[in-house]
C-alpha cells in the first residue's frame, strides 16, 4: 500500500476562543486538561501510522516558530510557512504537490491541528480504510456520525455502501452542505445519510493534484512556481510575491463541491472541534452540577458553568446558570453559553482597534 503522509493545517486564528487564542497564539497551542496542547495530540494521535519523515504542518510563517517548541521531533524543512492565510484550498495543493516531489505515489491525510478525538484506536481504524480506498484513487472524507441537530458544523450526504474494512463502512458521497439552520439540521438527522464534515480528507497525492489542475488551475499555475524556486535562493522572495495573489478559496468550495466523485466514512470517534468556549469547557471534568474550571475557583449553587482561570487571582461564583467565564491578566470576559458564538464578534472587534 502507499505509504502515508500526515500533513497538519495549523493556520487558524481561533476567534471564538478569544482572549485565551489570539492571532500570535491561536487555539491549536492552547492546553488540554492532560497538559499536551491540541497539536500535539493531533500528532500522538497518527504517530503509528507515520513517522516524522512522514508528517507535515502548513502553517503561518508568524505561527512557525511555536510549531517547532510544540512538535520538537519534527523536521524544520516539513513545516511549510504560508506568509499569510489563503484558506485550505492553497495549503492542501502545495503541500501535496511538495509531498508528490518526494513521492508521487503517497497518500496524505490532512487534519486539523485544533480538533479533540477521545476515540483514538477507532480514528486510526477509519484512517487505515482510508488510505486503502484512497490508494485506488478515491477521493476519501471522514464524516462524525451525528449526535445532535447541530448547527454550527457543515454536513455531507452519502449514498449506497461501496466498500468495508476495519471495523468501517465506506459509502459513495453525494454533495456537501452548509451549517445548516435548527429545522434542517433535525432533518438531516431524521433522514440518517448525513454526517458532520470534519475537514479530515485522505487521498493519493496524484490525485488531488489532478483535481487541483482541472478546478482550482490559477491556484495550481502559482504553486508550481513556488514550487520550481523550492531550494534556491529566489525561493522566500518568490513566496512572498506569489502566495498573496493566490485566490484564498477553502477545499470544500474549491474541489469537494464540484468533484464528480469521492466517497465518505462515517465514524464514531468522540470528535470535538472546539470551536468555541463551550466545547473547550467540555473537555474539563465536571462536579455533578455541570462546574467546570481551570485554575483557581470557588463556587456556591451553580450550575452548568465553566470557569477559565489563567491568573493568580481568586474567582468566587454564586448562583450562576449556564455560564461561561474566562479571566485572563489584563482581560475578563464572561459569556451567556447560548451566545458563545458571538466571541468571535469581540475579538474581530478588538483585533481591528489594535
């Protein structure tokens, strides 16, 4: 079989985790409860099925610096530095194409640096199907069975089974859709043919590279340039002419929606985006009215509430329902849990003036 590449995308910002993730330390190198940051679970996660000579980060050229405190093992020369964010698309076709120079037969498999997976023996499982599907030249996603009419991930149709392998089934996709609204996300889930899109994709470098040629020809034209000057002295200058006038376009908009094929596997894997406080609080344990806290905290009636701590200052509560609260050095923020999506607003608002 082909031989695997991991490549992490670790280029977010993470705004909905604002104060705590900012654009110079965004939320892929923030702690989880067990000390290791999200990065680094993201590579202890694939390490039996690539060593590091296989594994990749695209990152911002700003952000590269802490990939290499955070992922120590790793090559200097495997981390790519985009000098500013272009969206997945562009990533995914220069790391392939840098990949393919290697080796033009690998898979890869591209994950997010910033995810949570408690299932992990059952994630590597679905990823060995993969990369057996994706070594015949399927297109390959893993979709999150879904738990809830969630409204706040977008969703993929599948269709009849096609294949099985490792405890998983493989289904023929149908088409990608948006974040849907509460009534049609319940209607997904009535229907039973949808999954989460988990941004997780697995395919023969080759083959992306040819759907890249034949839908996204502008962005291949420009990385192949990058790519001709790699190792020579025009190579950083190149780069930074080049990469902004890239069209910053994400893979699901740019190949996945106008692809004639590809295929899904449903997994169950304890998925977690952590994409805002509520979710990052989920990771914490819990007493039996639902508190939640990191660092110093006391607390009186309660319930369903999540504290974040990062000073020495003492934070007492009282009474409160359904609450999150972050107190950082110079900043507190305290937040409706129905509203944590709003975060995002906050930060976009205090990156602006700054």
């Amino acid at each position: 079989m082909n031989h695997l590449n991991v490549v992490i995308l670790a280029g977010g910002s993470g705004t909905r985790l604002w104060p705590l993730s900012t654009p110079s330390f965004p939320k892929q190198f923030l702690p989880l409860p067990n000390g290791n940051s999200m990065i680094q679970e993201t590579l202890v996660r694939v390490a039996p099925l690539a060593d590091p000579a296989q594994t990749w980060v695209v990152t911002g050229h700003n952000m590269a610096g802490l990939v290499e405190e955070h992922l120590p093992a790793l090559d200097p020369t495997h981390i790519l530095r985009e000098p500013m964010g272009r969206n997945s698309a562009p990533a995914i076709a220069w790391i392939a194409a840098t990949i393919a120079h290697h080796d033009p037969e690998a898979v890869m498999v591209t994950l997010s640096a910033d995810h949570v997976i408690t299932e992990v023996e059952t994630f590597r499982q679905a990823l060995q199907l993969a990369q057996r599907v994706a070594s015949q030249g399927q297109l390959v996603t893993l979709g999150i069975l879904p738990t809830a009419p969630e409204t706040g991930y977008g969703y993929i149709r599948y269709a009849e089974q096609t294949g099985e392998g490792f405890g998983h089934r493989v289904f023929s996709g149908e088409h990608f859709v948006e974040k849907p609204d509460r009534a049609t996300a319940q209607s997904y889930l009535d229907d039973g043919h949808y999954v989460w899109n988990s941004g997780m994709f697995i395919w023969q470098v080759q083959t992306i590279l040819r759907e890249m040629r034949l839908h996204q020809p502008e962005i291949m034209q420009r990385v192949e340039r990058i790519l001709e000057a790699t190792g020579t002295s025009e190579e950083k200058a190149l780069l930074n002419e080049i990469w902004p006038s890239i069209p910053s376009i994400s893979i699901d908009y740019g190949i996945m929606e106008k692809t004639s094929q590809f295929v899904v596997i449903p997994a169950n894997i304890g998925w977690n985006d952590v994409g805002n406080w509520e979710q990052y609080g989920a990771l914490f344990p819990s007493d039996e009215q639902g508190v939640k806290r990191m660092g110093t905290h006391e607390d009186l009636g309660s319930q369903n509430i999540f504290v974040y701590n990062n000073t020495q200052r003492q934070i007492f509560t009282i009474g409160l329902e359904n609450v999150v609260v972050v107190e950082m050095d110079d900043k507190t923020v305290i937040c409706h849990i129905n509203d944590v999506q709003r975060v995002k607003e906050l930060a976009e608002k205090q990156n602006s003036k700054a």
